[in-house]
C-alpha cells in the first residue's frame, strides 16, 4: 500500500496504542458513549443480530410465538455490542431501528464523533485485543466485557473532518475489495458447479461425444451409450445395514476394535474424533460387520447435509472397525468401486432419493432403496477410464480453488490491514 504517513506523530501515552499523529487525541470510551437501557414494550420492533463477521444486522424469525418483550432497543448509529463476544468482534454500529438480545449493551454518541469510523476502529485487532484483555472470566469461552471495562479503553480520535474522511475512504475502498471477494468466490462456486455437471456427464454419457446414443427406458437417466448396460446396484453391490452394538458393552480401549457410527460419517471421508470401540474378546459371530478397504459407508439419517453426501470411502488407515446400525455399507462386487464411488455421489443420487426420503424431523434411506437405485453402467474398462479422467480434472479443479482461495485470503488481509492502518493513522487518506 502505497499511502503517505502524516508528518509528525506523538506518543499517545497509552502503551498498547503506540504513537498517533500529533494532532490527534486520546479518549476514553465513556467520555464518547453512553449506555442506553431502553426496553421493547411489546417486542414487535425487527429484531437484530450481531455477528463478528457482518457487525449488526437483521435477523430472520421463523415465528413470532416467543415474546420479545423486555429487548434493547438500537437505532442507527447506535454501537451495539455482544458482551460474550466482544473480544472476537461480536459488535457494531447499526444502522437500523429495532431491538437486540437483553443479553447485550447498546451505546450511544453523546456527540461530535462520526459513529462509522468508531465502528471500524473498534473492529481491528488492536482493539479486539484490548477488549479480550478488559474482558473478565476463567476461559476465554465465558469471557464478558462489561460496561464499565469497556468505559476505560483509549479511543484514538482524529478531528471530525478527517474521521469522516477515513470513513468515506474506507467504505470506497472496502466496496471496491469486497466486490473482487465476491467475484473470486463466484468463481470457486462456477468451479464446483463445473466439477458435478463434468462428473455426471461422464458417468452417464462417457467420454466420447461422438458415441452412439440409446434410450435407458429410464425417464430421468434420459439416453445411454448404446454399449452401456441399465442395473440396479443390488447385481453390483453388497450392501449391509450396521449391527446393533449394545452401547453398555462400548470400550474406550484404543486396543479393541472401532465402531464406526453414523456422526463418524462426513461427506468423502471418516471422522475418528469420536470414537467407541467393541472389546476384541466379543468379536465371535459379528465378523460380517467387519470393513474392508474400498467398502464404501453411508449415514442413513440425514444422508445429505450441505457439504454433501454422507458418503466415505474406507481406507487401510481407518480399520479395523466395525459397522454399528444406522450406517449402510456398499462393497462393489461388479462394479469399479471408483465408478461406484462416482455413482453414490453424484448429482443423480442425490436428485432421484431427495424427495422420497422417509421420515420427518430426520430423513433417511435404507439399504432396500440403495439397492434398488439404477444407474447407467459402462463396460469395467471404460469405468477406469471415465475414473481416471475424472481424477485429472479434479486435481486441475483443486488447483484452480486453492489458487482462487490463497487470493481471497490476501484480499482479507489487506482490507484488514487497510483499516487497521487508517483509523490508527498508520498512513494519510
């Protein structure tokens, strides 16, 4: 960044602020807010929330049956602070009229200050380091910054004219680095979207464009490669549902054997941070429940979360284990399990099962519709091959993301680093 500095600066006789530009001052927040307990009568004002990541903004309500009554009342410019999350940027000067948890405090100008430049000022580290260590409790989860300690903390404060020109800098050039954010992520998500619509394109129509076509007979598969075959996975799989391990006979022993539950099961992988294990002494008669390598486990309950397809795939390094109720294990018998992990999940899958999933509150599938499902099967040859395509064109993807990821973070950082920079008089806007 390429800003002048100001000429001259001054020690601003506070240790952890360092030195500010000689003509600003030093406040403490109680000379420049006041707290205000104004209190909803009816609760009918729009209730808002405070994010460390958005500042104070509305909040969506499914229902109005729990009474708001008694909540703070905000109104624009007002600094709005989670006292719980302070320390981590739970605060922000809001722009709307409505009310906020009981929970936080609501400060208010008592004059002169530009509230937006406050706003920014209070959200860079420097000062969300100060408010964690004005903050008391035992750990930092139930950390709180109270009123009065938030009183006492040193505000820098440039003359009005120059806060309300930092203010008009930085929402200029916040804009400007948002919006190349938002364009960077856009990409990420037309890259996700590219790699399902390339995945099921391959797995339903191959890689030749050029192939002669068929019907399936199936309506929502549409045509085939006429070469291509119309199963259903139970001739090319074996699937079992999980036993019922009595949870009085779990072991904490490292020793014995994991028991793979349905919470250790996150879309493309297992998750052994919560681990049970079954003594190895009562293993006789429950060998069948026993993984292998390539088997492929599903979460029958809420099978699709947002990541995905509660799907993974088992590798040497998660066995031995064995295979508790709720879960549904897919062992390819004549089917690449590369094409049969494709299969599983891929966007055809998960469009024919979701709208007959059973169950209300927590949907699930059962090893019955799994088997029955129908997919487009290729030669074995040509399975390895649409596999090994596919792989390529992830690595490429994966690549591209991380690129488009590595340039948002820098993008962060200078935002970050530009307000930090001219609020504390770092440089001259």
């Amino acid at each position: 960044m390429n800003f002048p500095k100001y000429e001259t600066y001054k020690d601003s006789g506070v240790e952890w602020l360092g030195e500010v530009p000689t003509h600003w001052t030093v406040s403490k927040a109680k000379w420049l807010w006041h707290e205000i307990d104004d209190r909803s009568e009816d609760g009918s004002e729009e209730l808002l929330s405070i994010s460390r990541y958005t500042g104070v903004s509305p909040t969506t309500r499914s229902s109005r049956s729990e009474s708001l009554e008694g909540y703070r009342r905000c109104k624009p410019n007002d600094l709005a602070i989670n006292i719980m999350l302070a320390w981590q940027g739970g605060l922000g000067i809001s722009k709307y009229d409505g009310i906020v948890s009981p929970a936080y405090c609501i400060f208010r100008l008592v004059s002169g200050n530009n509230s937006d430049y406050l706003g920014y000022l209070y959200r860079t580290p420097l000062y969300l380091d100060e408010f964690g260590r004005n903050s008391t409790g035992i750990v930092p989860s139930r950390w709180r910054l109270y009123p009065d300690k938030f009183g006492h903390i040193q505000t820098i404060l440039p003359p009005r004219s120059e806060q309300d020109r930092i203010v008009a800098f930085l929402d200029t050039k916040t804009a400007e680095i948002d919006a190349l954010i938002a364009k960077k992520e856009r990409q990420i998500q037309l890259l996700d979207e590219q790699k399902a619509i390339r995945i099921n394109q391959a797995v339903t129509r191959g890689l030749n464009p050029n192939v002669t076509l068929k019907p399936s007979g199936i309506e929502w598969i549409g045509e085939i490669p006429e070469h291509w075959e119309i199963k259903k996975l139970k001739y090319l799989i074996n699937i079992q549902a999980g036993f019922a391990f009595k949870s009085s006979a779990y072991s904490q022993n490292e020793s014995d054997i994991k028991l793979l539950r349905g919470i250790n099961v996150n879309p493309g992988q297992i998750n052994w941070n919560d681990t049970v294990y079954w003594p190895v002494d009562q293993m006789r008669g429950i060998g069948e429940f026993a993984l292998k390598t390539d088997d492929m486990v599903m979460g029958m309950d809420r099978p699709w979360v947002s990541a995905g397809v509660r799907i993974a795939r088992v590798k040497e390094s998660d066995l031995p284990a064995l295979l508790l109720q709720r879960v549904a294990r897919i062992r390819a018998v004549d089917i690449e399990p590369d094409f049969l992990e494709r299969t599983l999940t891929g966007t055809g899958f998960k469009a024919y099962f979701q709208p007959i999933l059973t169950g209300v509150s927590v949907p699930h599938i059962s090893p019955d519709q799994i088997a029955c499902y129908v997919a487009a099967v290729p030669p074995q040859s040509e399975q390895t091959e649409i596999c090994n395509f596919i792989n390529e064109a992830e690595m490429l993807r994966n690549k591209a993301i991380k690129n488009e990821e590595a340039q948002i973070q820098s993008l962060k950082t200078l935002r970050s680093t530009l307000i930090a920079h001219a609020v504390t008089g770092k440089i001259k806007v």
